[in-house]
C-alpha cells in the first residue's frame, strides 16, 4: 500500500501560511487533488518550575476569539532543530533558561489538511531570564500546580489540543 | 482586554480550505494582519464495542507520507450538529450504529492558524452495520482494548493529536 504524487502546485503563499495543492494517486490506486498547508513544524513545551508547579500562557488567540491557556509553544525558525526551538520559546515566552529538556513525543496537530507537527518536551531547573514577545503576542504567564493542568483538561479549562497532548504525554512520563 | 476585527479579506477559496486575512486590533491595541483558515468543525469519537475494547482507524494521510492510528473522526456538513456528525461518521467510517452518544469535550486543534474545533464523544452500545467511506478515504478499522490505546500514547504509536485528546478525555471520564 503506497501512494505516488503526480503533481503539484503552490496555489497560496501568504505572511505565514502556504498551501499546495497537489495530485495524488492514493493507496487504492485512485487519483485525488489534496489540499495541504505545509508548515515548519513547531515545539511545544511543559515547563516545570519546582517539582510540583508549571507554567502556562494564557494567550489572545484570534482564532478563538479570546484567552486561552496553553503550554508555551512556537514555529521552528528555518533550519532550526525542535530542541533549539524549545529553548528559545521557553526564554521568549515565558523568560526562563531550561537547564535539563526532555523529548515526550511529536504529533500531528490536523493530519487532514495540514503537516504541522510539534514535537513535545519537559523543562526542568529553570532559572529567570528576560521574557521577549513577539509584537502580536499578547499573553500573560501563569504559574499553577501540575496536577491542576491535569484537572483542567476534565473540566474543559484546557481546551488547546497540543498543551493536551504536552501535559498527558508529561503526565505518562513522571508516571514511569 | 478585547480585539476588534477591522477588515477581512477571503484570499484563498479552495476545494476544502478557506483562508480569510483580517486586520485586527488586538487587545494590547496594536493592529496586524492575521491569516485564519476558516473551518466548519469536526467531531471525533471513542467507540466502545465492549466493556474492554474500541475501534479505531488506521488511515492513509498524504500528511503524514503514511498511514497513522486515529479515532474515527470527520469534518461537520453544513448546519449539521457536531452530535449528528459524530454519529453519522460511526456508521461510515467504522460501520457501527451507536446507541448511546457522550460528550467528553471539544478542542481547537492549531488556534494559531485555524478556527477548527473539534467535539470529542465516547460512544457505545454499537451495533454493526454496512461501512461507507468517501472515494478518497483509505482506512482499515482495528479493534483493540482501550488501555493498549493509552499505552500507544506513551510509546509514539498514536501521533494524531486529536486521538491522543480524545482517549485522554475518555480515561478521564472512566476514571470518573
């Protein structure tokens, strides 16, 4: 079972989105035009602060049309490996240096239409640096128990499907 | 702190993708241009053929340059309720009639480029009936005990985002 592209085409190049438009021939042998915005890639990070607290973003998303709280997380820069980006968005985002990374895992934010993937760390013995946000972020730390984060996954607190994924697959490592 | 939305723009109309440019001022009062691929929404189910087991989907995604293990899951038509959807996709990808629907709750699954929110049910008390997949869907449906789903997690044999929330949510609601 496997799959042959036959052709594609750029049919969208915007400030950070790009779309291909590309035809298929699919694992059953038929042919199909597939949309698919290609991203960089992205890292995601559960950053400990003490053995029992961690720090989140409450972030402006405009696609929700308000605040949400997230895991902190960004787009990888062009050639940049997913640990580099990790540190950095640690630094920018939430002002802390990570002296220990650890790998949880990497997932495919929306398979059907786009190849985002994020790949998914914890961040141990922080130390305080600057905080530098990007001109369009608009957000405020938050420092709040682990095991909280793991309440609000159930009662819909947290509703950001990678800080989900972060916090479970953190959750499953300190579970051993 | 709240947004306005000054202009909007459709810049992209595809088979399946929209994307609107928007001028927004953003809480903090400056204004950007934000690129939002606007979707319709989705649901995805966790359904239980026993007490122990559930099925699953391993489908081809040309994201993904393979074929990856998800809950059975499919985007919203138009006007329809995300519980109508959830159902609906049961029978068609999985090919099993649910008797009993259960809301565990809804994600966004990349808000900083996409509207998309998708609603995440446990289902039961299926009964077979004939599968209907789309022309471009390639999948086989496994079944498999729900907490060898949890170990896949762990040990990267689930990738796909919206799974790994989905069986979070179902844990948590066994759970209690």
């Amino acid at each position: 079972m496997s799959f042959r592209r036959l052709s594609t085409e750029r049919v969208y190049t915007g400030r950070l989105l790009k779309i291909d438009r590309d035809r298929v021939e699919l694992p059953n042998g038929r042919a199909t035009d597939l949309e698919m915005v290609r991203h960089p890639g992205a890292a995601a990070i559960v950053p400990f602060v003490s053995d029992d607290d961690i720090l989140m973003v409450r972030q402006f998303r405009y696609a929700t049309a308000g605040f949400i709280l997230e895991v902190p997380a960004g787009t990888l820069n062009p050639d940049e490996p997913p640990d580099a980006c990790a540190l950095r968005e640690i630094e920018e985002e939430v002002g802390h240096r990570a002296g220990r990374l650890t790998k949880i895992g990497a997932v495919y934010t929306t398979p059907g239409f786009t190849d985002e993937i994020i790949h998914l760390y914890v961040a141990r013995d922080l130390v305080p640096v600057a905080q530098r946000l990007d001109h369009d972020e608009v957000l405020t730390v938050e420092r709040l128990p682990f095991r909280r984060a793991l309440e609000m996954i159930r009662d819909g607190g947290i509703v950001d499907a990678k800080s989900i994924c972060a916090l479970t697959l953190a959750r499953d490592l300190a579970a051993g």
